[in-house]
C-alpha cells in the first residue's frame, strides 16, 4: 500500500510539472543519477565593470604600479622627474571624466611621512594587503592611504576634489582596491637624497635627473641667504658605486682621463645645473646605487677659496 501511495505521487507531481513548464527545459540540479537527463551550465554574466575596466600602470626603477579604471575614468602617466604630480616619486594620476575638477595622484615614494595634529588612522585591506588610511580634522573623506609600511611605498593623495559625489569617490575606492605593485618590472634610474647633498655653510644642495646608464644631470640651488661670494663649479666629478656596506671607485675605461677646467657660477640664491656624460670615462654604469661627488668654490679672497665637496646618489635599474 506505501508502494502505490508513492508512486501516485510522483506521478501526480511530475504531470504538474509538464503541465506548468510546457516545452521549456529544465536545469538538473548538480549530482543527478539520471544518465538520460541533460544538464543545463549556468555562467554568471560578467558585471558592467569588469567589461569596461582597462588596465593602466606607471613603471620606474622600484616597480611598476598598476590598477583597473573603469571606462568612464581617465589616467596619465606621471614618469619619474616629470614634475606631473605634487608629490611622489613616479605614479599615476587618476580622474572621473564628468568631474570638473579634481585627482588622485597614485605613486611611489622612499620618504612619506605625515605630521599634525587631528589625524585618525584605519587598518584596512586593499589591493589584497594591508592598507592605512588617513584623514585629518575629520574630513568627510581620507586625505591620504598607504599601501605597505617598508620603502619605497606605494600612496595615494587627492588634490581639489571637493567637486567630486560620494558616487565618485565609492569608484575611487573600487579602483585603489585592485592596486598592485610588481617589483620585478623595474625601469630606468633616479636620484636618493642623502644628508650628503647639502653643505649648511654656503646653504647649497646638490640633486640629479635624468639619470642613465650614461650619464645625468646634476642640479645646484642655494636655498639661503649666507656671507658668501661668488660660487663656482667646475667639470670635474668623481663616481662611486656601493659594495655591500662600502663604497668603491668606479674603474676609468681610459688612462689618464681628464677634465676641462672651465669654471661656472652658481647664482646668490639661484640655481644652476650641468648635463653630464661619463660613456666616454667609465663607460655604461651596470645596474646599481652610485654617488657622484662635485666641488664648489667660494672665492671669498684670492688664494684662500674654500672648497666644498657635495655629494649626491642615484640607482640604475636593471
């Protein structure tokens, strides 16, 4: 009697069935016995996002940063020594296109550092690693996230974005959440300030550019007031390249090289700069972190000219 009892219901169901699906065919669930009946894959369309999103990136010597932009947002590279960004080091500028003002600026930096009262600081996850984000005074939105504690590191800071919906500013987050940053995809050269750089008695700081393989250029400006007279450099330089802990000579590709002995002036609070080619003296540098030494003269009295040695480093990529 149980027997018949339930085949009357299964039948009774399954005439339902037919009855309501007419020609319509069914999706059999996952792990069905039936050899007979079809299975029906069910593929989740892809979100309106993940058609329109590019990937853009920024490469220079630490790294290359990269992120997913949704179609209707614009980027620009900012190459290292552009002066495209208010800060960092090289990166990305990041933009909704209907804003009418207003961006973010991605980049790599080896001395980020924040000071003042009124900051909060929250620990949250981005890019699939830890990530600070910072707002002064209680701002309605952060003034500033970090991606990772070491150096360099990876910040991203706003400019004018006072335009901007909460609408873009939710993309904002969006995008810096498929943040990465790929050390093995390393490119070019850059300058390392060191203390080296300045001499506090003629109140000049040396800092270099444009930094190859084969040369660079290298950057005077006294940034004070001092009692000095006229400034003079010359040509003439030195190269060292790091060892481990120690510094060495970087080894002339000719004998007995040496430098014209021209002399130029550096402004009374002004600046100057020099293109420097040393192919011809040491040959293409390898990839690694140098220093390069310069002297300047302040011609206070003739024979009595102090001399100051200025020292500033860069590191090649490779």
């Amino acid at each position: 009697m149980k027997k018949k009892s339930m085949a009357l219901s299964a039948f009774i169901v399954f005439s339902l069935l037919m009855a309501g699906c007419g020609n319509q065919t069914l999706p059999v669930a996952e792990g069905n016995n039936n050899p007979e009946a079809e299975s029906t894959e069910v593929v989740s369309e892809p979100s309106k996002e993940e058609f329109e999103a590019d990937s853009v990136s920024a490469t220079g010597p630490y790294g290359e940063i990269s992120v997913s932009l949704p179609g209707d947002w614009d980027s620009e590279e900012a190459p290292v020594d552009s002066d495209k960004m208010m800060y960092g080091l090289y990166g990305l500028i990041l933009k909704p296109q209907s804003a009418s003002g207003g961006q973010i600026e991605l980049f790599c930096s080896d001395s980020f550092g924040v000071c003042g009262t009124g900051l909060s600081e929250e620990e949250t996850i981005l890019g699939g690693d830890t990530a600070h984000i910072g707002t002064f005074d209680d701002h309605e939105h952060w003034d500033f996230i970090t991606f990772n504690n070491g150096s360099p590191q990876i910040v991203a800071q706003h400019t004018d974005c006072s335009s901007w919906t909460d609408e873009m500013w939710d993309e904002a987050m969006e995008i810096l959440d498929t943040m990465k940053f790929d050390t093995s995809k390393i490119a070019g050269g850059i300058g390392q300030y060191i203390p080296e750089s300045e001499e506090d008695a003629i109140a000049v700081m040396m800092s270099v550019t444009d930094v190859t393989p084969s040369g660079l250029t290298v950057h005077f400006r006294q940034y004070d007031k001092r009692d000095t007279e006229e400034l003079t450099y010359g040509q003439s330089y030195t190269l060292q390249v790091q060892n481990g802990d120690s510094w060495e000579n970087v080894p002339m590709i000719i004998d007995n090289g040496a430098f014209t002995d021209e002399g130029y002036i550096l402004p009374n609070e002004g600046e100057a700069e020099m293109v420097t080619d040393w192919e011809w003296l040491y040959g293409k540098l390898s990839p690694g972190t140098y220093r390069i030494t310069k002297t300047i003269s302040d011609s206070r009295a003739v024979g009595n000219n102090p001399l100051y040695f200025l020292t500033a480093q860069f590191y090649i990529a490779g």
